[in-house]
C-alpha cells in the first residue's frame, strides 16, 4: 500500500509583510488524519501559515497545495468569532447555508453538532450568554458540522483558563475519534502541544521556519494520567528545549 | 437627594431667580418675559402652537423616512463596490460641510414657492442624511475580520455576505445614526423653515418670526419650549428604540 497523498502541501512558501512578522522559508506536509501541532514564539508566523493552509491568504514565494475542497478545511479562531446577533443553532448552521444547505436541514445538522460538543439545550442562546467555554465549544461544533477533512485550530484556547482549557482538548480528541480529520494546531504552549498532536513542529521568530520537529509516540485520544507519564514529561522537556534553542538562535 | 429630584429642584430654582428678579427690576416684558408671562403666552395659544408643532414634526418626519431610506440604499450599494465609495465619498463630505442655509435658496426654487414644505422636508433630510449614511458606511465595514476570513473560507457569495454578516453587523451603528438624525432632523426642518422664510410651511419656525416681529417675546419663549420638549422627546424615542433593539440583537 502506497501512502496516501497529503491533504496539504506548504512548499518553500514565504510571507513578507514587510516587516519582521513574516514567515519561510518554510515547507510543511499535512497527512490525511494526523494531528500537527506548530509551536513557536509570538509573531514567528504560525497564524500566517494556518491561514496559507486555509487558503485564505496567498504567499508571497513559493507554493501551496491543497487538496480539501470549498467547505472541507474549517478554521477555529483564537476567540469564539460567533455573530453576536444570532442563536448559537444559527452560527453552527452557517457553513451548511454559505455552501448551499437548505435552511431546515441545516439547522439539524448544526443541532446535533451542538450535541456533539455537549451543549444539547444551548441552541438557543445568543453569544452574549454563553461563557467563553461554552462559546468556543459552538465555534469548535461550527467547524465540525462540515465533517470538515482539515481542522485548523488558531489557539483556540488561549483565552480560556485551565480546566476548560484541558475538557476541551479531550473533547477534540474524541471528536477527532469519530471523523479522524486532518488537525493542525497552532499553539504557544508547550504542554497543550504534545498534548494534543502526534507530530510538534518547532519554529524560530519570525520570520517563521523550522527549528525541528518531534513526534509524539503515544496513543491518540491521550490515555487517562497521560500528562503525568514519563514519556509526556521527557517530550515536553525536549520540546521545550528546542523552543529555546530556536528562540536564541 | 435622587437623581431625578436634583435637576427639577435646580430647575425650579432657576425659575424663581428668573421670576423675581424680572418682577422686582421691572424688564419690559418684549425684552424678558417673566416665566409666569410664559406659562400665560403658552395657555392662550396653544391651539396655534400645537397645530404649527405638529406641522414641524411632520416635516421631520418625513425628512428622517427620506434621508433614512436614500442613506441606507447608497451606503448599501457603494458597500458592495470599493471603487464606487472611493468616487462617491469626496461628494458626499463636500455635501457635508456646505452649510445647509447656504443651499437653502437654492432648494426653494427647485421645490417652487408654492410648496415650502417641500423644501424644508428636503433641507432637513440633507441634514439628517449624514448621521445615518456614515454610520451605515462605519457599520457595513465593522464586521469581526475573521468572521470575514470565514465567509471567505465557505466562498460565500457578495450578496450572502451583505445579508448575513455586513448587515446584522451595521445593525448598532445605524442605531445609533438613526438617533442622531432624529434631532438634527427637527433642527433643519426649523433652520429651512427660517430661511425658507415663507409662511407656507406654518411650522414652529414660523410661529417664531412671527412672534419675533410683533416683539411677542413671551409667545417666542413658548414656542421655544415647544420646540425643546419635541427635540427632547424625539431623542427619548430613539433611545428607547435603540436599547429595545439592542437588547434583541444581541441577546441581553
């Protein structure tokens, strides 16, 4: 059996703002169903190599390749970004309405990923009443009721304190469980990195490149204790290290 | 002391002062009318001064339903094409800063000296138009930029953007114009009703002149609070609108 193609390709690709928060040299292969996770110091470009994976924005050298269609690769932001003016059944329906869904269907689908990401009864709500825990679980459902097959997660919990923080990593790796998407995961911390992916990418500050690359040899979803094991321990010392190498390189 | 207590005792104070330093030196009334004289002014004619208010606030109101509708289709319109805001933009502040007495004469003839209230309606929604067309621009453009990067991401279409994000996202800001455009709309209507300067439009303005040339100074000072308590209650309207609106909008 020959390896399947990757879902998306970042070749050489570079992003100049014209300042120093750019990105690249810098090439990244994204596998169908692998969990990646890109660390890195502010400004080192993470968010701008998520947005080329998103095909959201063009480089300025190189090339990107992506193989998800329209309404395939979904994108969580660092806040819940939900349209304050509607219920929270309505934001999770809107990627089914913007590709073509027809409005009731829609608003089922988007119900049951409500219940996906346990807010069965917040259909209703409005953004303003929910906590900011409970708003990012209706951004995380938004992104998934496309049975989307690349996630792209922009720190998504950075504005989250720490027992949210860990019910919602667990609830993407259950989630992840059920529809096995492609997951690339932009964070600034290290624990939630090895935590969350089977694969941690390093970078130095912008403009962002590649420091060096860890993989993480455990099971995914994280077995119970897991943060607690020696391997877990040893990972996050190496990445950590890493970190700091890059940083004061 | 409560908060509502406070400004009416101050305000009754202010009153008495006024009353009794009138009486005791003897102001000729066309010069300062003692409040009492007002309240008398008030009572004897308020039939006329009810029918000219009501006259006045018609005409505002329809100034407010014209400029609110030709401000929205245009912000709309130029919302969907960048290039035709930058072309229209520079008109629209030139527009702006042309002081509306200015291009009042001219507004008079083209609605013709037989229809004075056809230029006041149109003097005072030039006025009102401004508040309620650069909020719309302001609010079709606030839209959270990754909620945009999401319309983006799912391709959604120029009209599914403007029904879905642009609009709803204006919904605050055009509140908040429409507010604004309510007062100044009762303000140009009295303003074009002056310069106007015919007796036609028999709104508040008018009354005013009226008054002013037959030194009724009282009878002015009553006009006058007619012409506060309609820009007062006109603003408490559009507040109470705005937070019942908001309150829907977003949820709380």
């Amino acid at each position: 059996m020959t390896a399947a193609a990757p879902l998306a390709v970042l070749r050489d690709v570079e992003v100049d703002y014209g300042g120093r928060f750019g990105l690249g040299p810098f090439s990244l292969d994204i596998a169908s169903g692998e969990i990646v996770a890109l660390i890195g110091p502010s400004g080192c470009g993470k968010s701008t190599a998520l947005r080329l994976l998103a095909g959201l924005e063009a480089p300025t050298r190189g090339a990107v390749t992506r193989a998800a269609g329209r309404g395939e690769t979904s994108v969580v932001f660092q806040a819940p970004t939900l349209m304050p003016w509607a219920e929270a059944v309505d934001n999770v329906a809107l990627p089914l309405e913007l590709t073509g869904v027809p409005r009731g269907m829609a608003r089922e689908r988007a119900a049951a990923a409500l219940a996906w990401v346990k807010l069965k009864g917040a259909d209703q709500a409005k953004p303003a009443q929910l906590s900011g825990g409970m708003a990012m679980r209706v951004s995380l459902a938004r992104a998934l009721v496309t049975d989307p097959k690349l996630l792209l997660l922009d720190e998504p919990f950075a504005a989250l304190d720490e027992i949210t923080r860990r019910a919602l990593a667990d609830d993407i790796h259950r989630l992840w469980t059920a529809t096995k998407p492609a997951v690339v995961f932009v964070t600034h911390n290290v624990e939630e990195a090895v935590f969350m992916a089977s694969r941690v990418l390093v970078m130095t500050p912008g403009p962002g490149r590649l420091a060096s690359e860890m993989a993480v040899d455990a099971p995914l979803p994280r077995p119970a204790g897991f943060r607690t094991s020696a391997l877990f321990r040893e990972t996050v010392e190496h990445v950590s290290a890493a970190l700091a190498q890059a940083m004061a390189a | 002391m409560s908060r509502l207590t406070a400004p009416i005792l101050f305000i009754a104070l202010l009153l008495a002062v006024w009353q009794i330093t009138v009486k005791a030196l003897h102001v000729p009334a066309y010069l300062l009318p003692a409040p009492s004289d007002i309240v008398l002014a008030l009572s004897q004619n308020l039939g006329v001064l009810t029918a000219s208010a009501l006259t006045t606030l018609q005409m505002a109101l329809w100034a407010l339903i014209a400029a609110s509708l030709t401000a929205c289709a245009i912000a709309v319109l130029l919302a969907l094409s960048p290039l035709a805001e930058c072309s229209v933009r520079p008109v629209a502040v030139a527009l702006q800063v042309t002081p509306i007495v200015a291009i009042a004469p001219l507004v008079n003839i083209w609605a013709g000296l037989d229809h004075p209230h056809r230029a006041v309606v149109g003097l005072a929604a030039v006025v009102a138009f401004f508040p309620i067309f650069s909020g719309a621009l302001t609010g079709l453009k606030a839209a959270d930029p990754d909620l945009e990067r999401l319309f983006d991401l799912y391709g959604a279409s120029r009209l599914q953007r403007l029904a879905r994000l642009r609009l709803p996202s204006a919904v605050p800001y055009l509140l908040e114009g429409h507010k604004v455009a309510a007062g100044l709309a009762v303000i140009g209507a009295v303003v074009a009703e002056f310069v106007s300067g015919s007796g036609g439009s028999q709104g508040l303005a008018w009354r005013l002149l009226e008054a002013a040339n037959r030194l009724q100074t009282a009878k002015m000072f009553a006009a006058l609070l007619i012409l506060g308590l309609i820009g007062v209650a006109a603003h408490a309207v559009f507040q109470a609108i705005e937070g019942l609106v908001l309150k829907r909008w977003r949820g709380r």
